[in-house]
C-alpha cells in the first residue's frame, strides 16, 4: 500500500513537471495578418502624406518617419505585453479602472493637456502628444473582462450586475464628452453592449438602459452646431460642398476617380491639399483613387480575417472555460472591428463623418501604439489556448496509455485526469457547474 502510494506521487509530480515544461505557440494567422496590415499602412502612409508634410514646410517623408518610429515602439509594446502572463492581468481589475478614470482627468490639469482644434484629447509627453482614450479602451476592456469572468452567472440573473459595467461606462462617456470626444464615447457605449452579450447578458434586461441612453446620445449629437453640420451634411454633402460637405464629397470624387483598379500608387490627386486629413481619417479614400475598388475589397478583406480570427480564438477560449482569455479576445475583436467599420463607413458616406482612424493603415501616434498593444493581447491569448490545449492533449494521453519503460505490474493510471489538473489546463478550478455564454437569451425568464 505505502510503495503504490509513494508511485502514485511520483507518478504525479513527474507528469506536473511535464505539463510546466509545455509550452504555447502565438496564432500564426494572427501575425501574418497583422504584419500585413500593418505594411500596407506603412506603403499607404507613403503615399498620402508627402503632400501635406510639404505645406506644413517639413520634408517630404516627415509623417513617414513618425509613423514607422511610433510602429516600432508598438511593436516594442506589443512584444512585452505578449510575454506577458494574462493571470497577472487579470489580478487588478480595480487599478485598471481607476487607471482608466486617472488618464481621462489628466487631460484637462493645465500644463499637462492639450489642445487641438478645441479639442481637449491630448496629454503632453514631451516629445510627443499622446490621447489618453486610446489606452483608456484597452485597460476598459480588460477590466470588463474580469468583471464578466467574477460576476458571469450574476450578469445574465440580475439587474445590478447588468448595470454596473453600464454605469462604468457611461462615467468614462462623460469624461469624454467633456473633452469632447464623441466618436470614442459611442465606441465605448457599443464596445460595453457587445461584451455583455458576448459575455451571456440577458437581451431584454439590456434594451432599457439603451432605450434609456439613445435619446440622451441623439440630444448630445444635435445640440452642438458642428455635429448637426455634420449629420445634415451626410445626407446630402453636395448640397454644401464647399462648406459641411467639403470632406465627405471629396472623398466620394477620390473613391469614384479610383473606379476598378485605381490610378495607381502614387497618382492621386485629392491627396494634394483637396482632401483634409488625407494621411489619417480619409485614408481610406486616398487607398480607394490610388488602387480602385480592389484596393478596397482587400483591405477590408484583411480586417474582417483579424476580427474573424480573435473571435474565433475568443470562442475556443470560452469553450474551455478560459473565460477571462476569451471575453479579452472578444474586446479587441469588437474594438478593431467596430473603428474599422466606421472609418470606412464615414470615407463611404455610409456614416456621418467623424476623425476615426483605419487602425494600423492611419497615419498616428497613440492609435498605432495602442493597436498595438491590443494585438499583443490576441497573440498571449492564443499562445496561453494553445498551452492549455497541449496540456490537456497531454494529460489525456497520459490516462490512455502507461509512459515508457513502465512494468505490467505497475498499477496503471486512471482514464480521466485528475479534475484539478484538468481544471487547472482549462483556466479554472471551480469544479461547478457555470452558465456558460449564449445568444439565446430571448427565451429565459426575466
């Protein structure tokens, strides 16, 4: 009895020391995407801006430069938050928000913010101006992670769950609107209902506080001249095209002028001091005249197969029980699918226009770094799906067969894996029943 026990151990301690020694691989379609976003963005950024650095009186590759200086300190970025395990994250959901708050205030201390374009979005580094809200929604989203992840069940059974993250919002929204800064408030407000579902919110309890806000967000949209210029204008931007409608019908003319195939790299004319912001929010329209609608078709081509990638990853996490890893992955994909959706809406005319950036195409500081840092979430989120499925595969191979060099006599291991280890492989040692994410919300009882 004592010797099997003393096997037993051993046997045990020999198959922890092989599930530490596992080790994860980063998501290979991941990378390649995303590195060719992001050379497209450097190829693009090229090309739009050495106009609008000349009038500015700097040389012909002065955006150029800062765009590739700002990807590499994002790449920097994206390399140690990678290495990065996401337990330790996951540990300070309360710093996160508070960081979250801290940085919306910073930008209104004198001194300290800045402003352009009587906008108040910037805090002065030094050597660069950096906009807090670019790193606010990655901290915003993560800390909404570990909310679904600790109040899971709660969310989808009451209604103080449900509103608690609702409320976090709409704080971080008022922050923004001071500044103002409508575009990333309405970012947040979508980024925060996609999680509650994805995260296994209750539909129908979530309808009344946005039927609630919807009134509260059209009033802050018209009450200012400048926004309702700008809704009035998408309607009809050639009815106004040298007033509100400037932006948007140029853009329209750039897209059209690039019919099928495009003008060529290089060859567009808008870009020359006709169409504002050609190298960052109208990027878009510069790719449209330049490679025609092809240029356009694989660019959103590309987007749609990063954010189809980290929901997919997002799923597999969720399926085994790494939620927190998961609802992460959901985040990012909502928070690059969502600003790319819209800055490509608003250069269509399908949108009213609004400064997003096509995120790692625009031409940016902290939008790039920010991006950044986001993909490096999705890449230790796959590289943690990808240890924990070889840990299982491991221990599930391991109560299949005895290792090698062990003796008939021996006594053989279990079929099933111990269900600590097997919790600790997928990410969580409740051993109870959870309720798990769903969409079919509709049919439970409120």
């Amino acid at each position: 009895m004592a010797v099997t026990a003393d096997y037993r151990a051993f046997e045990g301690g020999r198959q922890a020391t092989r599930l530490d020694a596992i080790d994860g691989r980063y998501d290979g379609w991941l990378v390649a995407i995303a590195l060719a976003i992001a050379a497209f963005g450097v190829v693009m950024v090229a090309s739009s801006s050495i106009a609008v650095a000349e009038n500015l009186g700097q040389g012909p590759f002065y955006f150029l430069v800062r765009h590739v200086v700002f990807l590499g300190v994002g790449i920097g970025l994206c390399a140690l938050v990678m290495r990065t395990d996401l337990k330790l994250v996951e540990k300070y959901p309360q710093a996160l928000l508070g960081a979250c708050v801290l940085m919306l205030l910073m930008v209104f201390v004198p001194g300290l913010g800045h402003t352009v374009n009587g906008a108040r979005r910037w805090v002065n580094l030094g050597v660069s101006n950096f906009q807090m809200v670019e790193a606010v929604k990655i901290l915003y989203l993560v800390w909404l992670a570990s909310y679904l992840v600790r109040f899971r069940d709660d969310v989808n059974a009451t209604w103080g769950a449900m509103l608690k993250p609702i409320g976090v919002a709409t704080l971080l929204v008022i922050l923004l609107l001071a500044q103002p800064d409508f575009g990333s408030a309405t970012m947040l407000l979508a980024v925060t209902a996609g999680m509650l579902v994805l995260g296994g919110g209750h539909l129908k309890r979530m309808m009344l506080p946005v039927l609630l806000l919807l009134p509260a967000l059209v009033a802050v949209a018209v009450i200012e001249p400048y926004r309702l210029r700008r809704i009035t204008s998408f309607w009809n931007p050639w009815e106004d095209q040298l007033g509100a409608g400037y932006q948007l019908s140029n853009a329209l003319m750039a897209i059209g002028r690039g019919e099928l195939t495009g003008v060529g790299l290089g060859g567009s004319i808008q870009k020359l001091s006709y169409l504002p912001e050609a190298h960052t929010d109208f990027i878009f329209s510069v790719i449209g005249e330049e490679l025609g609608f092809v240029g356009l078709v694989a660019v959103v081509a590309l987007f749609a197969a990063l954010v189809g990638r980290a929901l997919w990853i997002g799923y597999r996490c969720v399926e085994m029980r790494r939620h927190f890893a998961g609802y992460v992955a959901f985040g990012v994909a909502l928070m690059i699918g969502l600003q790319s959706l819209v800055s490509m809406g608003v250069n269509l005319g399908l949108l009213p226009t609004k400064g997003l950036t096509l995120p790692l195409i625009s031409s940016g500081g902290s939008s790039v770094m920010m991006t950044c840092v986001a993909i490096g979430l999705l890449l230790r989120v796959s590289f943690e799906l990808d240890r924990a499925q070889r840990q299982v595969a491991r221990l599930r191979g391991e109560g299949a067969r005895p290792g090698p060099g062990e003796s008939s006599p021996a006594p053989p291991p279990t079929t099933q894996p111990p269900p600590a280890a097997v919790a600790g492989a997928l990410g969580t040692s409740r051993l109870r029943p959870r309720i798990e994410p769903t969409l079919g919300s509709f049919g439970r009882n409120a």
